[in-house]
C-alpha cells in the first residue's frame, strides 16, 4: 500500500514536472517582473525566481489572473461561462481553498458567492476576520460538471476529478506561493486530500495541522495548512457544524487569536 502512495506522489510530480513551464509566473529579478508574452514568459525567461521575490505581488496574482481567464488545459474550459481565479487580500494571513466553482460562482467569476458561499462569510465573520481580509479560491478554476452539455441546470455541479486537479493545481501553488499566508483552510475532501494528503479521509486529517508542501512550486516559506468541512457539505449536514467550529477553533488558537464575540 505504502509503494503504491508512493508511486502515486511520484506519478502525479512527475505529470505536474512534465507540463508545460512556461505559463507559471515568475520574476526575473528582485523588483522586475519577467516580461510576460501574450501571457507566457518563453523558457529563456524562467529564471526558478519566486513570485514572492516581486516587489508587486498584484502584478503576479493579475497575471496568474489573466492567464486562468484564457485558459484552455483541460477539458472544463470548454463549458465554463467565467473561469473563477480566486479573490481577496493578496497579503492574507489566512486562505480558504474548496474544490470549484459551482453554478453561481461560474456566472459571477467569483469564488464562494452560492449558498455555500453565504455560509462560507458567517463562518469567516465568526472567526473573527472580514471576507475582504483573506484570501478565497479554489483547487480548479473552472465548473466541473455532471452534464457538461446543460451549464444552465441546476444541480450540475461534481467534484473535480484527479486529471482536473492534477493540470489546474499550477494556479493555487502559484497563488499561494505569492500570497504566502500563515495558514491555509482546506474546505472539504476534495482540497484536503490534493494539499495534505492523498489517500487519507477527510475525516482521518480534519482540525490537525500540517505543513503545508507544493509539488509544482517550492514554498518560500513554511505554510501550515488545517481541513476541515465544506460548506456545502455544512448545508447538507447541518449537525457537523459543530465539528467544523471545533477544527476552526484548533486554528484561531494556532493564530493566537479568538472567536469574534457572539451577537
Ligand atoms: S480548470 Fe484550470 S486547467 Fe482546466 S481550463 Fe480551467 S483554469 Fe485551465
């Protein structure tokens, strides 16, 4: 079982290695942004430099933007209405990352706007933070879908599978790498088995903390990273809630922070 992660790991670093680098925004130099184009920097001007060596990261996360509202890597950028790139404070101490968009997250081109979404602010608010002072996205940018032919039905949304994952996974790596905030909360299995750990169950890694470790990108500084439940997942079971308060606490008290008062 053990050889068979491994493999697994390797595969997927291997795949992710073998991908094309000359879309992933980097710097050339402490305070020049690579020169980017028609969104893509030729090998010559990947220099391995970190997003974060930029003086500017709202150029970085724009350009990483830009390039996920043309993208066409997978199969989902075909049926998506508007790619959802992720939205928030670029120097957040703390980000959320949920699996993908949904219906009105593909209309809007933002991230967490649905029901789930709604739930999502509360819980952020009762954390203690504002939307606007972290940062919100998710592990693919664009719709997965049950029934690609009909985006206006209801109920269409799926997870995104392994292959989604594996092709999108450049674009959260980079953001989180130029963001690089303190900690990171996986909404649901989906994030939480792509960033901590492949073969475990949600339920087997939720409310602990880890390290958090890329595998496009080397992380320029240590991020730590906690799961927990999504949102939607709250809406349809309403009794975990209590469970998702308790693995967010175990974070707010690794932050040296507390709950915001109760209304
Ligand atoms: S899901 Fe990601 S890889 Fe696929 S088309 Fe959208 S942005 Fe590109």
């Amino acid at each position: 079982m053990k050889s068979e992660i491994g493999k697994l790991a390797t595969d997927l670093k291997n795949f992710i290695k073998s991908s094309d680098e000359d879309d992933l925004v980097f710097c050339s130099g402490k305070n020049n942004l690579t020169q980017v184009k028609d969104n893509k920097p030729s090998q010559a001007e990947f220099t391995g430099k970190n997003a974060t060596d930029c003086a500017d990261k709202a150029v970085v996360m724009e350009q990483l933007a830009s390039q996920i509202n043309s993208c066409a890597r997978c199969d989902l950028g075909a049926t998506r209405i508007k790619a959802v790139p992720g939205e928030g404070n670029i120097n957040a101490k703390l980000m959320f990352i949920g699996e993908g968009p949904g219906y009105e997250e593909d209309r809007q081109g933002r991230p967490f706007v649905g029901k789930a979404g709604q739930l999502l602010d509360k819980i952020i608010a009762a954390m203690g933070f504002a939307r606007e002072e972290v940062f919100i996205a998710n592990m693919v940018k664009c719709h997965p879908m049950i029934d690609a032919s009909d985006p206006d039905k209801r109920g269409n949304d799926r997870a995104p599978n392994f292959d989604e994952i594996a092709v999108c996974r450049r674009y959260i790596e980079q953001q989180i790498n130029t963001i690089l905030p303190d900690y990171v909360v996986a909404l649901g299995g989906v994030a939480a088995k792509s960033l901590i750990m492949e073969a475990a169950s949600l339920s087997s890694i939720r409310g602990k903390i880890y390290d958090l470790r890329l595998s496009a990108v080397e992380l320029k500084k240590p991020v730590k990273i906690i799961a927990t439940f999504h949102p939607a997942a709250l809406l349809r079971n309403p009794g975990w809630k209590k469970d998702a308060w308790t693995d967010l606490k175990v974070l707010l008290a690794a932050m040296g922070r507390a709950p915001a008062p109760r209304q």
